[in-house]
C-alpha cells in the first residue's frame, strides 16, 4: 500500500495531504540519474586506473613473455654477430692473405644503414639488426665463393710453377755446373750460364718440372741442340736442352713428372746433360729455387753449395 504523507498547513491550520508536482518529481529523477552517472564514471576511472581487466591481465602478461623473448632474441643475435665478425676477421686476415686478394672493406659489409620505424623501438632496432646480419653473412657468403675459386686456381698454379728437377738426381751428384758465371767449356773464358747442368748418361728420361704447353720443340745442331720450352703460365717456362731424343710436340700437354725427351750431347755441348732454365715474366732466374717438391731442406742446402761452386759449364 502506497504510503501518504501529509503536512500541517499554517494557513488553514489543518493537516493537509503532500502532493509533489510533476516538475518536482522530474527534477529528482534527475539529479537521482546525474548523481549515480557521475558515481559511475568516478568508479570506472579509479578501475580503470588501479585494477587490471582480464584481457588486460591477460595481454601485460603476454607483453612481459615477448620482452622477455626479445631480450634472448637479442642475445643471440649479438652471438651470431660476434661469430660473424670473428669469420670475416679469419676472412680478411687469413684467407685472402693467403691467396693474395684484397679485404673486403667493413662498409661493404655492413651495406646500407637503415631508417628507423617509426611506429616500434623493439620492431626497429630488432629489424635492422636483422637486414645487417643478412647482408654481412650474404657478402661472407660471396666472399668465401671467390676464395674457393682462389683455392681452384691456386692449386692449378701450384701444379704449373716449376717445382722438381728435370732429371733424377736423388744423391745430388748429377748437379754439374750451377747457374751465374762459368766457364765457358770451349772458349774458357769467364761467360753467363743461364741454367743449371744435370750431367748423366744419355738416354737419361727428362721430365716436366711443371704443368704446362709445350710452346716449342726444335731440333737443331747449334746452341741448344734439341730442345723443349714449355709455358706453364702465370709467367712461368722452362727450357730443355741438349736432348738426344724429344718425345713431345708443339701444343702438346705435358704434365708435372711427364717425360719431355732423353738426355743427350746435341748443340753447343762437351757431353751428356741437360741444360735446364726457369724463365720469370721474361727473366732467366736461378732454377735452384725452384725444386720444393723434390728436395728436403738439407738436400736444398747441398744443392745450393754444390750449384754455387764456380766450376767449368757443360755448353
């Protein structure tokens, strides 16, 4: 049952029944509403401020894993750089010193610097990180190409240079006259021997001290007699001479080890040997230097002695 209320009216002096206007009751919804509006809004804020929703909860606590997984995503990718560097160090250093090849300079390595992103620290710094890393271990990745090409061509080098002696000499004692001034076997005179003399009975094998093309094989009865030039490239040949027998021709192939002739007495000769010569980018230089795969250090010492003696040349 609805409650009346009642009020004592001074005027009639009677107790009279309250009537609330509807003006009045519409102001009280109203402040009723704008009161509990204004409540609301204060107590989401302060929740909103201090108390975390679930989603909320749920996202800072996946926001804490990706920080932490950025942060050993970042540890290692400083590791690969470390790694990186210590390979183009090994790259530049070693590698390309040993095959003569110019460094890579670090600012080709490193390659374009990038802009930032504007919209994420964490997405910039990680993303160039990345492109660097990328385009270092790309240029690595080119330069260790060129130097296993360096590898190919320096063994094929290493086969063509000149590095045995022409003949059999295992006890040194077929070394008869050594490379400078001699004298000369039939005018006597002091005169420039431009090769070494391997002394030993003819028909002895001759072989290639190096890989090569055969550039000329003449026979002839002055000077060299018969004899063998071989171009083994990289500014290197080599020259045979006094041959009883060449076994090769022009543009042949010849290889390290591979027999070129027979030892003989032609041209300009007193007796069996072969005249042997190395020829640098057009200079005749002491072949002694040049037998490494055939000689022990102490053999090379004996040679050396034995081809510096200032004794009389076969031719």
């Amino acid at each position: 049952m609805k409650k009346v209320k009642y009020f004592y009216n001074t005027q009639t002096l009677k107790y009279e029944k309250l009537v609330t206007s509807v003006r009045v009751k519409a102001l009280r919804i109203l402040g009723f509403l704008s009161a509990a509006i204004v409540t609301g809004i204060l107590f989401l804020t302060v929740a909103y401020r201090f108390l975390d929703s679930p989603k909320e909860k749920t996202l800072r606590h996946d926001l804490e894993n990706m920080k932490e997984q950025y942060e050993a995503l970042q540890g290692n990718m400083k590791d690969v750089r470390g790694q990186l560097t210590e390979l183009q160090r090994r790259d530049n250093e070693i590698y390309r010193v040993i095959f003569e090849a110019a460094p890579i300079p670090d600012s080709t390595r490193a390659g374009e610097q990038l802009q930032p992103f504007s919209n994420s620290e964490i997405v910039s710094s990680t993303g160039v990180l990345l492109k660097e890393l990328i385009h270092r271990i790309n240029t690595q990745e080119k330069s260790y190409k060129e130097i296993d090409d360096l590898i190919k061509n320096k063994q094929k080098m290493l086969a063509s240079i000149p590095a045995i002696q022409p003949v059999s000499n295992k006890d040194l004692k077929r070394i008869a006259s050594g490379f400078g001034y001699r004298i000369d076997p039939i005018y006597k005179t002091v005169k420039y021997h431009s090769g070494l003399d391997f002394a030993a009975p003819s028909g002895t094998p001759i072989y290639a001290t190096g890989d090569g093309t055969v550039e000329d094989a003449s026979q002839a009865a002055v000077g060299y007699g018969n004899h063998v030039l071989i171009n083994h490239g990289y500014g290197y040949k080599t020259m045979y001479g006094h041959m009883f027998k060449i076994k090769v021709h022009d543009g042949e192939v010849v290889h390290r080890g591979e027999v070129i002739g027979w030892v003989g007495s032609t041209g300009k000769s007193t007796g069996p040997h072969c005249h042997y010569e190395v020829i640098k980018n057009g200079d005749k230089v002491d072949p002694v230097y040049f037998f490494f795969s055939d000689l022990t250090p102490d053999q090379f010492d004996a040679m050396l002695k034995i081809a510096r003696s200032g004794n009389q040349s076969f031719d």
